[in-house]
DNA sequence: ACCTGAACACCGTTCAAGT
DNA sequence: ACCTGAACACCGTTCAAGT
C-alpha cells in the first residue's frame, strides 16, 4: 500500500467507469480463470480498494454481466445481414460456438443470466431476429429456434471444456469392459476436436433442416 | 450445541459414510438450491462439526462427485437393454433430459466432471455403449455419439433452467424493434417449455437419423 | 461524487487434541 | 478410527469517514 501512493498534487483522476472494470475482469479471467476473479484480485489490477467497486457495480453479479455481454459482443451475426438464412445461421453459430469454446468456463453464465442492460447481447439477438423473419420466419418461432440452437451451441462447446479423461472409469473398469473398450477406440483414433467439431456440423445441419421443413420456410 | 449432547452411557454410532453424506447434501440441495450446500450447512444436518466430514471426503469437491454420480443413477438406460438401438437412445435421452431438467443447477457439474470413482456413472455409459455396439456402432463411434447427444440434452436442460425473463431487453429495446416484437410473440404464444420439448425431439430425431445414415448403421 | 479503512458474516480446509 | 474446537486465509458486501 506504501508503494502504491501517488505523487503528491497530481490530481485524481477518475479512472473507474463499466468498461475499464469490464476489461480488468476479463484479463483475469483470461489469464488465471474465473475462480480468481475476486473484488479483491479485481480492485487490486484497478489499483483501488474493494468497496471503491461498489460505487460503479451494484454486486459481482453485476460485474458478470457485464463480461457476459462484453463477450457476446465478440459473436459475429453480420451474415444475417446479407447471406440467405441457412448461410448466416451456419456462420453466426460456427463463430457463437467459437466464442463459447474460447470461454468456456462461462458457458453457464452465459446460458443463465438475464439480459439486462447487455446492449451488445440485444444487438446481437436483433440482427439473428431480423434475418430470419425476413426469411419467412415468423415472430413466435424466432426465439424457440435461437434457443434450440443455442442449446446446442452450449452442449457441444462444454465437450471442449470437459477435461480429457473425463471417461476413465477407473477401478469400475473391470465391470464396464464395453464402455473400456469404447474410450480406448477414441483415445486411438482421431483427434476429438476434429470429431466434435464434425458432429457439431452434423447437428447443426441436420437441426435447421428440420425445422425449415417444419416452419415451411424455403 | 449444548442441547446437541448425546445421553451419557451410550455408546457414539458412526454414523457418517459416503451415502449418508451423499443425501443429506442432496437433501440441502434439493430444498434450497445449491449455493445452499456448505460444509457448515451439511456437518449441521448431520449433528456434526464441519471438520468431521474430512474424515470421509477429501473435499467439497469430492461430495460433489458423490453427488453428480448419485444423480447419474437416476438415468434411466435400462432401454439399451431390449429396445432397438433408435427407441433406445430416444428413451435414455428423455430419462437423461428430465433428470436434467430437475437438477438443472448441476448441469455444469454433470457436464465437466470427471467420471472418477462413480459406479452409477459408469454402470450407465457401460449400458448405453453395449447397446450401440450390438446394434452396429463400431466402438470408435459410439463416445462422440453419445457426448453429441448430452451436448443437446445439457443445453436443452439449460433453456429450462434460464430464468423465463432472459429475453427481457429491458432499456435496449427501443433500437431492437425485431427482437421485441420476437419476445412478445412468444410470449402470447404457447407454453415455453411445450414448445422446448418439442425442439427437443426435433432435433434428437434429425441428429440420430443423419448420424445413423453417416455411420451406415441400419 | 468517489475513495479509504475497518468491520461483518460468512467460506473451505487444516490440525492438534481428545476419545 | 473418528470427532471436536480453534485457527487460518480467504470470500462479498456495508458503511462511516474523509476529500
């Protein structure tokens, strides 16, 4: 604390605001993950005191959303914009998915909060909505489908999360010699990304598809 | 703690175990949610100190697994058994989902934890790949299946989970008129959770068909 | 308006001491 | 072998006091 005194008569300036805290959490997150982002860890990269947050955050909670939204800002729906709907639905979840694999650990955030004050998550959920109902979609079938797809968005980015040995069974292997048999076969085989990643694909497609055909939407 | 006193004389019962610690913190769980479920909290159900329960589980952590594993056996495989391999996998999916559904607070868990030490677990992936394999699947298919699978089935869960007012734009709406139009319809539309599961067995049926078609299994 | 410093009511975990 | 009680190093949050 003794170090961290400014020079004397240099005026402060304010330096805490949404954004800067935003970004300071993420670095945290980022390089030592989501258990170490504490109020203390976070004041102390903003060269602040703990209770210096509260008056910009209302609560940690708070301060979750906003990364929240900050990462889904990083999520590109711009295809809607200009490609056919099959198109831009392939390319905005292949970049969601993208975006949740690169922060996993805040998948369940992500899938829970509520959308409150996220104006990037709102920008986001426009351009998907307006893509599709000018599809032909119609309105009471937009969310259902984005939420379907997020499902599976979510699902398929925690396989990636989930750590390699996930499937050792351990001492219960002896009376599971099938299940032995089945991870032993993907440990030789490919690479797991690359099979998650194709199933993904095999999911998506097959998903839209239905539900076009569902919706009678062309 | 001084009525807490056992009559003099008799004798101290061990009375901790794994399946006792199992309950009594899916117990705490089940009636004030998850964040409810400290180690002062369920020593305290257990008419015992906290330290105690280090005794038997190396840690939180550890009463987690128990817990995660305890849940797995409520899945219902026993399908994999009888039925052909399709109505088998659509039963332990819907089995699998309600569980899910029900104990939608540990999806993150049951999805990243490692199956270590965890009989039910293992019990039910050995029913579900002997199945697969009997029916045609080769062994290096049948993890990547079944991990696709719980990707929807977790995600799906998670859209029962989100609290119904996730789609709330809250301030943002008036620059997101699509998406606000969106969110009513649904609103004034059916049952959410009707339509939920309904997308979930659009989306089961359309990935276990062009899986099977991929892997040539019949 | 914004920050500090002290305090509060918690966490999970360890460990010497008891039986 | 198993439990207690005290202690440790943390949490998030509040609030009077300063500027």
């Amino acid at each position: 604390m003794v170090g961290n005194r400014r020079p004397a008569g240099r005026p402060r300036t304010r330096i805490l605001n949404r954004e800067v805290i935003t970004d300071a959490a993420r670095r945290i997150i980022t390089s030592d993950g989501v258990p170490a982002l504490t109020m203390t860890r976070l004041a102390q990269r903003l060269s602040v005191t703990p209770s210096a947050l509260y008056n910009h955050a209302t609560s940690k909670q708070e301060i979750l959303r906003w990364i929240v939204d900050s990462i889904m800002g990083e999520v590109d729906a711009s295809a809607f914009d200009t490609e056919p709907w099959r198109e831009a639905t392939r390319a905005w979840a292949a970049s969601y998915r993208d975006v949740m694999v690169a922060h996993a650990e805040l998948i369940s955030s992500v899938a829970t909060i509520e959308v409150i004050d996220s104006p990037r998550t709102v920008a986001m959920y426009e351009r998907v909505v307006s893509g599709l109902h000018r599809a032909g979609f119609p309105f009471e079938a937009c969310l259902p489908f984005i939420a379907a797809l997020e499902s599976f968005i979510y699902g398929s980015a925690f396989n990636e999360l989930a750590p390699a040995d996930i499937f050792d069974p351990g001492d219960e292997g002896d009376v599971a010699p099938n299940f032995v048999a089945a991870v032993e076969a993907s440990q030789r085989g490919r690479n797991p990304r690359e099979i998650n990643d194709e199933l993904f694909d095999i999911g998506l497609t097959a998903f839209v598809e239905s539900s076009a055909e569902r919706l009678g939407v062309c």
